[in-house]
C-alpha cells in the first residue's frame, strides 16, 4: 500500500489508530510537546487574535470559533479563558465549534469543557459547519496529515509504497500511480540528488478546500511546525522530514509498531498558501512562532506576568525552542484588506522562518 494509506490507518484507524484511539499521549509524561501542552498560555494569547479577528468582521452578535484537532479540549478552554478575561464582548457573541470525527476524543472533550457547555457545539466534519462570520483555528494538525513519500531516481520520481518482507514492513519503490501525485512532484524545485526522498502533503490541499466552504466570512489561522517550498525541499534534507515518536524519543523505524507512536511530517506551506488562494482565501499573513508571539505578547504582558507565564512565553517563543520551526499562517475571506493583524506586526522580520 502506499505510505499515505498506512499513515492513516496507523493514526486514525478507529480501534487501532494512536489518534482515534484515543491513545496518544501529550505533555511531559507522553510522547511529544505541543504549544498547548506548555500550558495556558498559547491560548490566551491566541484569544487576543480572535478578539482583534471578531473586531476587524464589523463585531458581529454570531461570531463562530472552529478549531480542529482538539484533542483533549485543552486548547478551547484556554482561548474562551482567554476572551472572558480580555473580550468578553467577543465571547458573548461566540459559539465555539469542535470538528471531531472520533467519538472517544469527544467525549474527552466534552468532558474536559463541561463548565463552558453551553458556547460549545460537535460535529463530525466541517461538511457539517456553515457559518456567516468566523475564524477556523488549528494548532499542529496538517502536520499529521497522511502523507505519500516520494524518491528521486535521477531521472524521475517514484513512490515508496510499503510491502511486507521476512516478517516486517518495508519500504520499496513504485511507479507514481496518481496524476495529482505526479503533479505535485513536478513542483518540488531541483536540482536534487539521486535518492533524494521527501514528502508531498496532498492531503492539506483537500483540507483547506473544506475550511473554506465553511464561512462567508471570516480568517483561517493554523499554527505549524514546517518551512517554506525551497527550504522544504532543500538539496540536503535528502531523507525529507518524515518522523516518528514514542516518549520523546524519535523511533528510527517509522513503520515498527504502527497505532503505537506518533508519525508527523513538516508542512509544506508555500503548497499550503496556494491551495487557500485557489479555494477563494486571501493569504493575509505569514510568520514564524516568534514573531506571533512576541507580537501578541506585548499587550499581554502589558501589566506584568507571574513566573509560569513568563517560562511559558519563553518555550513558545525562544528561537533554538519551538519559536523558528514553528509558523503561524493566517487567510481571510469576505474581508477588504485592512490593518495588519495583531500577532502579525512584525510579519516581514519572520516571513522567511
């Protein structure tokens, strides 16, 4: 099969998959760090850009928050947190909507956000969102997208499919198979070495199509960890970005023992852009971690912070932690170009990440 497929069944089968299962563990006791895993903090500042998203749609009284990849429901009580503190005129407006196809994270979820239960709302898809006026949040979700994984032979492109040999999973070579696939591969800029392998998200394409039919109106905000086409597919990252953990430690094989680690890919975000702009998204923003939070943070921190904010600003932010690997990108809809967004202001210091 390809990589693609295994990738999803190792991560989203329903009773096997280390997501839909409900296995995946995150924080200091599980396999791996997020934004959200640092504490609080990442969705209070997140809350500052929503506010400034709410204001610059006219502040409409139906305001919808849309966030996928909610796992734990920590992230949605961080950012209502967050607005009821600084906004609270924004949150009265809000109905915060969780696209959660998997009924186990579900009910973690609803569980983890009792207290707010009557801003929140389930559905199984975006197919099942519309909404006049909005913003759509995820934070480290393209990232586990399934992706194909592709070889340079020197002459052309083929695929690494998995098959099963002595008793193990390994990769070989195969024709590309989809025209969508040869495409996409046709854009990765050369010249690259022979062997050379990578990864192609086509999957995020798909992704974003969806987001946009959700809103008339509205901003598209995705925090990532990923670089740019040409740092991407730079000529010496000749294995791709293609990983897999288990309690912090990267697995060397990514094919042993799958629905038990996370396997991730970095996001390719020049596709990413292009694809929201051929959906009907205007890119409004591009930055690294960094400079968003930094950005964000001179307002929160205004009137001072207690020390575990200040340790958490300094993990989100810190350039040799998560604040250069990780990009924020933002897209709008529906919306005149205006003033730049708030956690965005120093966009151009950090464009190239």
């Amino acid at each position: 099969m390809s990589f693609r497929r295994f990738m999803e069944l190792a991560l989203y089968h329903t009773e096997h998959g280390y997501y839909a299962s409900g296995r995946a563990r995150i924080g200091r006791r599980g396999d791996f760090f997020t934004n959200v895993s640092v504490g609080p903090l990442f969705g209070r500042l997140l809350a500052r850009q929503i506010a400034g998203m709410w204001s610059a749609l006219g502040e409409p009284r139906d305001f919808s928050i849309i966030e996928q990849g909610a796992h734990g429901g920590e992230l949605a009580a961080d950012v209502l947190g967050g607005l009821h503190a600084i906004a609270p005129e924004c949150l009265a407006a809000v109905s915060y909507r969780i696209a959660e196809p998997f009924a186990k994270l579900a009910a973690r979820q609803q569980e983890q956000l009792r207290a707010m239960a009557s801003r929140l709302e389930w559905s199984r898809g975006l197919d099942e969102i519309r909404v006049a006026a909005g913003v759509h949040i995820s934070n480290e979700l393209p990232d586990a997208f399934p992706v194909h994984v592709v070889r340079w032979t020197g002459g052309e492109w083929c695929e690494r499919v998995i098959t099963a040999q002595d008793g193990r999973l390994v990769f070989v070579d195969a024709p590309i198979a989809s025209d969508e696939l040869r495409e996409a591969c046709a854009r990765i800029p050369g010249p690259l070495p022979e062997g050379y392998t990578t990864e192609v998200n086509l999957a995020a394409a798909a992704w974003i199509r969806e987001v946009a039919a959700t809103m008339q109106r509205g901003f598209v905000l995705a925090v990532d960890y990923g670089f740019r086409r040409h740092e991407y597919y730079a000529p010496d990252r000749i294995a791709g970005t293609l990983s897999a953990y288990s309690s912090h430690r990267r697995e060397s094989d990514p094919l042993a023992r799958p629905g038990e680690i996370d396997l991730t890919a970095h996001v390719e975000f020049d596709s990413l852009i292009e694809a929201g702009t051929a959906a009907g998204l205007q890119p409004a923003s591009f930055t690294d971690q960094h400079h968003f939070m930094v950005a964000l943070g001179l307002e929160h921190f205004a009137d001072g912070a207690n020390a575990a904010e200040r340790r958490a600003f300094q993990t989100l932010m810190h350039p040799q932690l998560m604040g250069t690997v990780f990009k924020a990108v933002a897209f709008s809809k529906g919306i005149a170009s205006g003033e730049p967004l708030l956690g965005f202001r120093f966009a151009n210091a950090g464009a190239e990440g």
